[in-house]
C-alpha cells in the first residue's frame, strides 16, 4: 500500500480518535489490507509512542459491490452488534470507512474448531446473536438475496466478460452458468430446514473468528448477516475445514476430505442450546438430533455460497487463486453432494 493510502487512512483514523491528533503518521505502523472488494487493516502505535488506544482496525468500505445489505442498514446491524459487545466497539463509522476497536489475539485455524473449550464460545456468541432482531433487514433470507445479487454479478462474468479468462477457464464458464438458474436456487432452498428463519452471520468458517489473548471468542466480519437458519451458521463453521490453499502450482487450493463427524457437530450444537430452557431433557435432546440432521444438510449450502461469491473476485483476483476452477470446483461439489442427498440431479 502507497505512501499517500497510509496517510490518507492514517487522517481519517486520527480524525476519529481524538487522543490520536497530536501524533503523526510515522509514529504509526499499517498492517497490509486484508479482503476483496473492501479491506481491512490494522493500524499501530510504534514501540515507545504513547497512544490510547495503542492500536485500531480500520475497514475500508468503498466499492463493496457484494454487499447483502444496503449501506444504511448493514451500518445499524454493525452499531447494535457492537451495542451488544458482539461485534467490536465501534469508533467511527461513515460512508467510506469505519474505525473499530483493535482486538488482540489471532484469528483460529482449521484445527481450532475441533477444541470443545472454542467451540463453547463460538456456541456462546451465535446464540447471543441469534437472539438478535435487528431493525429494517429484509424481509428474504440471505440464499434468496444472495441468488438475487450476486446472481446478477455472475453472469456479467460469466457473459459478458468471460473473453478476459484464459481458454481452459473460458471452457468452465459454461458449466457455472447453471449456478444462476432457477434449478440451482430451488436445491438451495430444499436444503435448509422447515423452521423460522433468524438473525444470523452467514459467514462462519474459521477465519471470522477470533480467540483473544485472555481466551475469550470474538465473532468477526458481518457483512452477510441477515435473516437466515441457525443450521447454516453451524455448518459453514465446519465444512470450510476441507479448504487447502497456498499451493504453489495452479490452481493454488484443493478440497480435502472432511474430518468431522456428526459427534463434532453435537457438540457444538450441544453447547448452542445449552443456553437455552427445554421443558425436559428429552425435549432437548430432540432438539439436538434435529439440528445436527439439519446442520448435515445445510453443510452443501457453503459449497454453493463460496462458489457464487468466488465470481465477482475472478476479474480482479487479490490473492494467489484462480477465481474460475475455484468456483468451478465447489458447485460440482455442492451438486453431487446434492445429488446423493436428494437423489436426482
């Protein structure tokens, strides 16, 4: 990132935070921009400069063609989340950027979601978050939003910019184009359950969350939520754990095999309604049985989530993948998984 970005993100931090405007540019430290079509960054206090807070998470807003809600009210979702100490505390939030408090700690790995003692405090937040009910969300759940919005973006890149890919990526294009059909949301919409929809993040793999350094789990990144059912904020915590990327021969990634089991599921789901009374034991250990059936079933929905969001980022690819194969690779998966659950194609 240039100079002129460090300063220009450096006066915007400095105008938000008022300790901060005594202080210059070079007395703080920038962390690279993480993300696709927004970033964020981390912006520090140097060793021996005394600022308070010492450090701040700045996430550029701009240009988030991606977005599930519009402006307005993915900003009340973030500032009621933040309310509810779910989200970060909040500094500044405009329509370019927003400034939030800097969390200490590191985002879990794949192998973290297998810890009971993790999966305690992931359980904890989402069951605190699902008791949400934000103001204005739309009244559609996020996989018909998502068919909606980011279907239109699809097929921009799959028609009228496909001439821009390689020919061996240009020949997968074909195939994609299913993902926009009407066949495609209608197995979408089969597999999530037959109950009320709530408040969720939508977007749960492993690097949305955050272990703090005082041992505390910390939900991060909200820019799906919206309404949607519980089992899928289970499931796209687990099935992200067959993603390896960071290969150095094309296309940079490959799907493993899964290594949960329902067992790795009924625990997490165990610690979930442990927040929640039941009339009897027995009625909750029904209510377990359905949701790891309901979360096995929703567990191909990422599949098809990642695989439509991948599209957009094939143009201008910020990491090391190839944006096409990726997509690609996970709707045949999100397909034939379909298929051996329901049994037709």
């Amino acid at each position: 990132m240039s100079e002129q970005m460090h300063r220009e993100v450096w006066e915007r931090c400095r105008a938000a935070v008022p300790s901060w405007r005594d202080l210059d540019v070079d007395d703080f430290e920038f962390d690279q921009p993480k993300g696709f079509s927004s970033f964020t960054m981390g912006v520090r206090a140097r060793a021996g400069v005394s600022a308070d807070p010492p450090a701040v998470l700045y996430r550029h807003l701009a240009g988030k063609e991606n977005a599930i809600l519009d402006g307005d009210t993915e900003r009340d979702v973030f500032l009621l989340l933040s309310e509810h100490q779910i989200a970060a505390r909040c500094l500044h939030y405009d329509d370019v950027c927003r400034i939030e408090e800097f969390f200490v700690g590191r985002t879990l790995t794949a192998e973290d979601v297998f810890d009971p003692e993790i999966q305690r405090g992931i359980a904890n937040e989402l069951y605190r978050l699902h008791q949400l009910t934000p103001a204005n969300l739309p009244g559609r759940t996020f996989f018909e939003l998502l068919h909606e919005q980011w279907g239109a973006m699809a097929r921009t890149v799959l028609g009228e910019r496909r001439a821009e890919f390689p020919p061996d990526e240009q020949a997968l294009c074909d195939d994609l184009t299913e993902i926009y059909s009407d066949r495609t949301i209608a197995k979408v919409m089969r597999c999530l359950p037959d109950r009320p929809p709530v408040f969720c993040h939508d977007d749960t793999y492993h690097g949305n969350v955050m272990l703090l350094d005082d041992g505390t789990i910390r939900l991060l990144d909200f820019e799906f939520s919206c309404l949607n059912h519980v089992a899928f904020d289970f499931a796209n915590l687990f099935a992200e754990t067959v993603m390896r990327h960071g290969f150095a021969e094309p296309p940079h990634f490959r799907i493993a095999d899964p290594t949960f089991t329902d067992d790795d599921l009924a625990s997490l789901i165990g610690f979930y309604l442990a927040n929640a009374e039941f009339e009897s034991e027995a009625a909750r250990d029904a209510e377990l049985v359905a949701l790891v059936a309901d979360t096995r079933r929703a567990l191909m929905l990422s599949d098809y989530m990642y695989a439509m969001a991948a599209l957009p980022l094939a143009l201008e690819p910020i990491q090391k993948i190839r944006f096409i194969p990726y997509a690609h690779q996970r709707l045949r998966k999100f397909l034939d998984a379909w298929h051996v659950e329901f049994g037709e194609r």
